[in-house]
C-alpha cells in the first residue's frame, strides 16, 4: 500500500505529488525532476513507482517525488516558471543573490520559490537519514555526507564514478543544505543526459533499488 500526498505547490500553484510506500524504518526521500531539463530524472523515479506500486521491498519510510520542479519538467526548461534555478534557491550558508551563469539563477532571497519552502518545511519535520536527487549531465554519482554504502553500490553496478565535489560551488544546493550543513546525506544522482527511457529502467532503477537495501541499516 502507498498514500498519494500533496507535498507542496509550485510557484504558479501547481501540485507537487510525493508517493509515500512503507511505515517503519529510516526515512528516505527521492526527488526527480528538480531540472525540468533533465527528464531522465522523471524516468528513473517513475520507474521506481512502477515497481514499487506492484511491491516495495523495504523497511523505510520513503517519501518518492516524480517530478519537484513540476512547472520547468512541464516546458523542458531547467528553472521554474519564476526562472530560477530550484537547486541554487535553498537557505545555505553561502546562499548568494550572485550568479556565474543565467541558468544558476538563485532567486531574489534564500528559500524564496514555494517548491523549496514545502521542502525545507519537510525536511524541518521529518527525520530524515538520506536524499537521493535525480539528474542528468556527465555521468556520475556526487555524494555530500555519508553516504557511502549506497553511492558504492550504484558505481558498481553502473560503471559512474563517484566523486564527493562536483566540480564547483554549488551554493543553495540540496547538497550544500543537507550533506554539508545537516549531516543529512544526499546522493545527487547525475545520469548521462540524453539517455533513454529504456537506459533508467534497466540500469539505473536496479542500480538505486539494490543500493536502498543498505539504506535500513541507516541510525
Ligand atoms: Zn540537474
């Protein structure tokens, strides 16, 4: 059995849908679509609801979002309709109004786009114990915090590399937000852009589904 919940709203006001799957064990959150550009996001996460609407084999309390940035992943466009980048938006530290690249839009304050907020609030209220995010770019899978055990098992059984710094600063980020500021871990899942449908639900789907077994140890 899973529960259909409304998570949050996006900027213009539409639903934000998490599908929630078992009662007990360490919570688990997974968001595809945070780059509405990056579709292959949405196919691994749907492709993870598939199966887990037929069976969800674990002890956790998983909270699965298919698509985050409902409004970008509905124009193929990497921000939301307010144009700013959801992954550059969240109240790090070093969140900045400064940006290298238009695409890094941060928004005018911290945590000023609705999608955040519902998430910041989620993450305020839940006890979190690991995020994965799904995206695409140049194949690899980006860890900030422990996360380990997983990111092992999903270079193992994909061939990415596995790398703890994505190349350069990422303020706003979930992982700076999380995995250096909270000691909550995030795998930022970065699947090779472009691939297919048939690419995440044969390589990545079971790669994530057999790296989520080592996630019930999770204290
Ligand atoms: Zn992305």
């Amino acid at each position: 059995m899973f529960k259909v919940r409304l998570f949050g709203t996006s900027s213009q006001g539409l639903p934000i849908l998490s599908y929630c799957f078992g009662q007990k064990g360490p919570v688990v959150l997974i968001l595809g679509g945070v780059h509405g550009d990056e579709p292959e996001g949405n196919y691994i996460a749907l492709g993870l609801l598939k199966k887990w609407i037929q069976h969800f084999p674990y002890q956790l309390q998983m909270t699965l979002i298919p698509c985050f940035n409902i409004e970008g992943s509905l124009i193929a466009q990497r921000k939301n309709q307010n144009k700013v980048d959801l992954n550059r938006n969240l109240p790090t530290k070093n969140w900045t109004s400064e940006f290298t690249k238009e695409r890094y839009q941060p928004g005018k304050t911290a945590c000023s786009e609705p999608e955040n907020k519902a998430l910041v609030k989620w993450i305020q209220e839940n006890s979190v114990k690991l995020i994965l995010s799904l995206h695409s770019w140049n194949p690899m899978i980006n860890t900030n915090g422990n996360c380990l055990p997983e990111a092992e098992i999903m270079r193992k059984m994909t061939g990415y590399k596995l790398s703890d710094y994505i190349g350069y600063p990422t303020p706003g980020s979930l992982g700076d937000y999380c995995g250096q500021e909270r000691d909550i871990p995030v795998i930022t899942y970065e699947a090779q852009k472009d691939s297919s449908i048939q690419e995440a639900l044969t390589k990545h789907v079971p790669a994530i589904e057999k790296a989520l077994f080592s996630s019930q140890k999770r204290v």
